[in-house]
C-alpha cells in the first residue's frame, strides 16, 4: 500500500498545488494553504510523503495529519486507485469503500473538484478500451454521486490503454493497469 | 507513360533514405511462382547510385507471398538487357519469370531506370519500361517497377508503390512517452513524422485520396480528432465534445467521417459531414459503441458494439436503419474493416485468450484466422487487398506485421527503436 501511495506523490503535489491556488475557498476546517515549489512537484518519485508536511500547516486531531486531509494516509481517501476485472467496470466489492469515503469528501467540499481517468489494459482493441476506460470512470462517479458528490465537481476521461502503469505483458501487469485514478 | 511521370511527380517530396524498419519474412511462401531478378547494371560514367534496383523488387515481390525469388548468388549468368539472355540457363534453374534491367545517367543529375520482365519458357518479353527518375526517387522507381511486375503476373494490381501510416511511442525524459504519427513506404522506408505529442495519438485513418489523415490527440489532456494535410502539415480540429471524441473513418467519397463520440452519455456513432459541419447520429445504445468503418461503395457501416454483452460486429446503412449484429464465432470481435472489394472484413478476434487478426468472408460466413500472435490489433488492408497489416507484440515491444490475405506468408516490420502500433494502409494515391 505504501509503495503504491508513493507513486502517486507528484499527483498529491498537484492536488496541494491546487488548494493552494484556491485559498480563497478553504473552510474552516481545512488546512492552511500550501507553497510547494514548482520543481519540487517534479521531484524525485520515491521521495517519501512525510519529506512534504514541514510545507504545510494545519493537523487532524484524530490522526495527527497535518497535510492535505485528501492525503491523509490514516483515511481512505489517500488511495487514490481502484482496480476492475477484465473487461468489466463495476465497482469491486474492495474498492467500494474507498470511492464512497471519495463521494463522502467530495459531498462535505462543493468546491473540490476531480478528475476522474479510466484506464485498461492492453488486451483488446485500443478504441474499444477507450470507451472500457470511460465506462470505468463513469462507475467510479455514479458511486461518488450517490453520496452527495454533484456532477460539476466530477470531470471523467479515459486513456483506454494508451497509459498504462506497467508496461509488461502478463496477469500481474494487466491487473495493474486496469485501474480508475481519482485525480485532484 | 504519362501515368508514370505523374506518379514520379507524386512521390518528388520524398525525404532522404533513412531505414529504421527491417523486415523479416517469418514464414516461407509455397506454391509462389520462381522469378528471378537479376542484379541491375550501370551504364556510364560516374558512381553507380547506391539503391540496389533489383534487390528493392525482390524484397518486394517476395514480401508479396506470391513469388520465390531467387538469390543472386545461385544465378548462373547475369545479362542486363534481353539481346543477353540464355534463356536455357532460367529454364534450368526452374525460373518461370526473369527480370532484367540497368540504370544509366539521364544526363542532368538523374537517371533512367530500364526493365524487361520475360517468361522464360516461352522466351518472350511481357512488359518493359524505361523511367526517367532521379537519386531520391529511385525507391519508389524500384517499387513501381514491382507494381508493373506483379500486376502482369497475378492480373492483380499492385501495392508496391504506396505508403503505410503509424503510431509510434518512444521512451522519452522522467518516464515520459515522445509519440509520433507516421507515414512510411509500404516497405518501411522514407519515415516522415506527421505529428508528436507527449500525450497519446491514436486511430490514425486515410482519406480516400490519400492526402489526409485523420487522427485522435489527447495533446490539450483530453481527446479531439484532427484533420491533417500529410503534404502541407495543415490540420483543422473537427470534433472535441465532451467525453470520446474516438475512432474517425472516412466516407468513401472523403465528404464525411464515421467517429466515436460520447457527448450524449455513453459512446454511440456519429457521421460527420466535414463541410456542413453537421452531425449525424446513427446508433443509440446505452452500450459502447465504436470503432466504425465504410462499406467500399459507403452503403453500409460496421462497428464494435457490446450490446450482446461482449463486443461483436454490427452493421447498419449509412443513412440510419436497423442494426443487424454480423460475427457470431467468438466471444470477442473487434475494430472490423472492409476489404478494398467489399467481400471481406478483417478485424480482432479472441482465440481462446489470445487477441488474433481474422478475416471474415461476409458471403459464406467463413472466419479464418490470419495472425499467430496473443496481442495483435489494427489490421488493414492493402489498396489492392492482397495483404492485411497488423500490430503486433514481440517480446513487449510493438512491432508491424504483415500477412497476406490467404495467411500463408508473414512478415515481421520491425523498428529498432521503441513500439509502433496501429498501422494504417494507404489508399492509392489519386
């Protein structure tokens, strides 16, 4: 799970980039702005998530984060993957938690916005896997929409199998790269 | 003779020779008529151009699957002109045709290129020209020459002489991908980029003329089709809705393109007409439906569509009417396309758990099975339908391949660096 979190660093930066730009919009019970420096977001990726709270303020009294609370390791909305079947796009049983904590955050911040990429592997044919990805994405935000989240806050698009995760061709691979990226 | 020079001026904005495609027959021909062809001669003073003429027309008509060429080094004699042919010493060796030919200086920087081609057991000339060309186009000189060739032997037009478009991904800084559209010559020669991009490029599509194509970016983050000059470089975007915007194909009167879009909710089948810039809709179904391709004479239009559960292929009038589904062998048929006659469709079929190029024949519903790989996609067909290239998978790296129409020959396109997928045949040019 932490090998996973930490690939998607440079996302969270992204994510801590934009709440810095919309300073304006925080609540009360979110963090202080952040300042993280552009070349930072395009830091090493295997530099740790706790290198970035020294740049930010504000803490969770239950798990003492003091990041983003989207990042907050302790709570699920810091997975940012969920993974589908071959050729299927429902929600697993597994991942339904994750995207409804997703739905809950996003219904209690009406000023949160994410996009949400759908994505295949590459077994089948490229176009097909487009409208597979979409279908994915669509999933994920129908669920996210059940818990309050509005269709304004969700953008979806699919990369079918153009990006994949891993570039290998076997089960574990193609199990990896059959994913929905929830995106701040 | 006049067809010639046009066609040399077609071919005059060629770029300099380069080679990154190498191409390896993977299987040997049987029942491929024995031609010989006979290493050109030089005439005159200077350097020899260093384009070897007949060893172009042999890879060519070996490539073909319909001939067995004979190496130069078995040849017992090697005469350049007709007046110097034995012709016992082809009728020994079992050639049934032989080409013979020289390259001589035109006299203002460019050449003349003559051939003969003969049938060896009656001893007679069945065609021959002389083509005035120069250093940069002898390539496409060599591969007309093969067109001449193999349309006097099999009454087949050929399809030599034309080019291939494809995709290419390259391992670029901090685990980026540099993409690239291509076009090449049908033997992988002469790259030229259309376009690059950071992001994916996809679906790459002809016009009927063979002057643009049709293409998917992702480049603002999201996909949009484009229109783009392969000559000019000029490009027009013509759909970028909300949600898909996939899968373009050409009418084949080049006026309007089949695409993908799922603006609506869920991906359905569009015709676009590129000059009135209306849309109209042709399936409406809540399951995904994509991939469409024309019908030769544009009556109908097949698609991928999962209505039935697993994607299968479906086809409608162009015009709108009522869907009938067409592939019934297999759990997964996909991205159909038309053979150039209208009697075939090629497309991804999955073979127990491998993904294979097939050819469907649409009179006697006979599916056979053309490619042998476990991840191969993007087939099309040559112009004069004799062959279908393909993507394919060797070792995790994206190679071409190609297979002529019967499955007996294939052939291994393979670039040295990084993959290439979704080859897309050109149309003759006009």
């Amino acid at each position: 799970m932490k090998l996973k979190m930490i690939k998607f660093v440079p996302l969270m930066l992204a994510a801590l980039m934009f709440v810095g730009c919309s300073t304006t919009e925080q609540k009360a019970e979110e963090p202080a702005p952040v300042s993280e420096t552009p070349d930072k977001m395009h830091g090493d990726m295997d530099h740790s998530m706790q290198g970035e709270d020294a740049a930010t303020s504000g803490a969770d009294a239950a798990t003492g984060w003091t990041g983003h609370p989207l990042d907050d390791p302790a709570k699920l909305t810091s997975t940012r993957v969920i993974h589908f079947d071959f050729d299927r796009s429902e929600i697993k049983p597994e991942y339904q938690a994750i995207v409804v904590a997703h739905g809950e955050y996003l219904a209690r911040h009406s000023s949160q916005t994410v996009t949400i990429e759908g994505h295949c592997d590459e077994r089948g044919t490229r176009e097909y896997n487009i409208a597979l990805g979409e279908r994915r994405a669509n999933a994920v935000k129908r669920l996210l929409m059940a818990q309050g989240a509005t269709s304004g806050q969700i953008t979806t698009v699919s990369y079918g199998e153009e990006k994949p995760l891993e570039r290998a061709s076997n089960e574990t691979a193609w199990a990896k790269n059959r994913r929905a990226v929830f995106a701040y | 003779m006049k067809k010639l020079l046009i066609f040399i001026v077609l071919l005059f904005c060629q770029m300099a020779h380069s080679a990154p495609l190498t191409i390896e027959i993977t299987e040997s021909e049987m029942g491929a008529l024995p031609i010989a062809v006979v290493p050109f001669g030089w005439q005159g003073p200077g350097q020899a151009p260093s384009e070897d003429i007949a060893a172009i027309i042999d890879a060519d008509l070996k490539r073909s699957g319909r001939f067995k060429t004979m190496p130069s080094k078995d040849m017992i004699a090697s005469p350049h002109t007709g007046t110097n042919v034995d012709f016992r010493d082809w009728r020994v060796l079992g050639m049934e045709s032989l080409v013979v030919g020289q390259v001589k200086p035109n006299g203002v920087g460019g050449y003349i290129v003559r051939f003969q081609l003969f049938d060896v057991f009656k001893g007679e000339q069945l065609t021959g020209y002389s083509i005035p060309t120069t250093a940069r186009d002898l390539r496409a000189t060599a591969h007309h020459i093969s067109d001449l060739i193999y349309e006097k032997l099999t009454g087949q037009r050929g399809a030599f002489a034309t080019r291939v478009a494809y995709i290419t991904s390259i391992a670029h800084a901090e685990g980026q991908r540099k993409m690239a559209l291509q076009v090449a010559d049908a033997d992988g020669y002469h790259p030229q980029t259309i376009v690059t991009s950071t992001e994916p490029l996809m679906s790459p599509a002809w016009s009927p003329d063979g002057l643009k194509l049709a293409y998917v970016s992702f480049e603002k983050g999201r996909p949009s089709i484009f229109v783009q000059e392969v000559y000019t470089g000029k490009r027009q975007r013509v759909a970028s809705f909300k949600g898909i915007n996939g899968a373009p194909a050409w009418s084949p009167d080049g006026r309007k393109l089949a695409l993908t879009l799922s603006k609506d909710g869920n991906p359905d089948i569009f015709i676009l007409d590129l000059a009135k810039r209306t849309l109209l809709p042709l399936s409406r179904h809540y399951a995904i439906d994509t991939e469409p391709a024309w019908s030769p004479d544009g009556k109908y239009i097949i698609w991928t569509s999962d209505r039935g559960g697993r994607p299968q292929i479906y086809r409608i009038p162009s015009g709108g009417g009522k869907a009938e589904r067409i592939t019934f062998e297999g759990k997964y048929n996909a991205r159909a396309s038309y053979s150039p006659d209208g009697k075939l469709i090629t497309m991804v079929t999955q073979i127990g758990r491998e993904f294979r190029i097939s050819v469907l024949d649409l009179a006697s519903s006979q599916l056979q099975v053309l490619s042998d790989g476990s991840l191969d996609e993007s087939p099309s067909f040559a112009p004069n339908g004799s062959m279908v290239i393909y993507a394919t998978k060797i070792k995790g790296q994206g190679e071409l391949a190609a297979v002529s129409v019967d499955g007996r020959v294939k052939q291994r396109l393979a670039l040295q660096v990084g993959d290439v997928r979704e080859p897309a045949w050109a149309p003759y040019s006009q």
